[in-house]
C-alpha cells in the first residue's frame, strides 16, 4: 500500500471513528432521557443521517445496548470518584444510593421496558461493574457491623437493585417527586440492610 492510500485510509478511519462517538454520545443525549425517541431524532441531533447511525449500530436494540453500556461506565466512574473506601460502610452507602439515583433520574433509558426486558445474563453484566463495588461495601459494613451480618450479601444486592427500579417507576408514574423518592429510597435500603440512620 503506498503512502498516500495509507493515510487516506487512515483518515477514513479517523473519520469514521469521529463520527461513531458523535452518534453514541447523541444517543446518550436523545434516548437517555427520552427513551421512545426515534433513531431519526439520535441522527439530527449527532448531525448524520439515518443510514450513517445505522452503519454503526445495525439495529435499535445495539444502539440503546451502547448507550446503557455508556451509562453504566460512567456510574462505575462516579462511584470511584465518590470514594467507598472512606467514612463509615453506612456513609460510604449513602453516596453510593446517591450516585446511582442520579443517574436513574438523568436517564429515564435505565428503567424503560426495553432495557428492564433484558434477560438475567445480559442484566447481570451491565450491573456487573456497579454490583462488584457495592457487593464490597456491603461485606465492610457487615464485618465492622453496621449491617445485618445474617443477610447475604447477594440477597442485600438484589434487594437494593429492586428498590432502585421501584422508586424509578414511582417517579415515572408521577406519584412521586424525585426528592421525595430518593429521601424514601435513603430510608427503605438502610432498614433492609439493619444500618443506623448517621
């Protein structure tokens, strides 16, 4: 290959790249926070065509799977910033429902039928990384005994995950307020775990 044909291709490349993560981060943007949007609202907003969106992602349903993916990564980001390691285990727990209920108001995506539809394996892969670091929580608040040591871990996991999707659905259904919601959800997970208000 000369030179030439080298950087071209190069280029195109780059360029497909480039407007790969313009139509990621358009679907982030668009389906995140209106999850029946159209493929055609994700394309105006990334500035591509239909056809170019789909040349990246053949299908809706690859196309929100990326988008939850996204999300996930930049939850596993948050919780790091959030520091579980430091204060109390309750403390630390409290950041961790914190973080991860803003992420649930920011992108009504999380709690669509769609992507609450996914069978257990592909459900337990996306939670995977958010599951891991509250899974270690729950084991160093346990061992200093701020939880209930009778409870598995897992069984304290699921229960949380639960709680989060049932006070999304309260707010999705107008029931509720947002702050109301999250006060409720502080309130719901520290009774389950046995854990002392701080």
């Amino acid at each position: 290959m000369s030179e030439i044909a080298g950087r071209r291709s190069r280029r195109r490349r780059s360029d497909a790249e480039r407007s790969a993560a313009a139509v990621l981060d358009a679907a982030v943007q668009v389906l995140g926070r209106q999850p029946d949007a159209k493929v055609e609202q994700v394309a105006a907003t990334a500035g591509v065509t239909r056809q170019t969106v789909y040349a990246h992602y053949p299908s809706r349903t690859l196309l929100v799977a990326a988008v939850v993916d996204h999300i996930t990564a930049e939850a596993v980001a948050a919780l790091d910033v959030a520091d579980m390691e430091s204060g109390t285990a309750t403390e630390a727990l409290l950041r961790w429902l914190d973080v991860t209920w803003r992420l649930f108001d920011r992108y009504p995506l999380l709690l669509h039928p769609s992507v609450a539809a996914a069978g257990p394996a592909e459900s337990d892969r996306r939670h995977a990384a958010v599951v891991e670091r509250l899974e270690k929580l729950i084991r160093r608040g346990q061992a200093a005994g701020e939880f209930d040591g009778t409870l598995s871990p897992a069984w304290l996991v699921s229960a949380t995950i639960a709680l989060g999707h049932a006070a999304g659905g309260e707010v999705a259904a107008g029931r509720v307020t947002t702050e109301q919601t999250a006060a409720a959800l502080r309130h719901s997970v520290l009774r389950v775990y046995g854990a002392r208000e701080p």
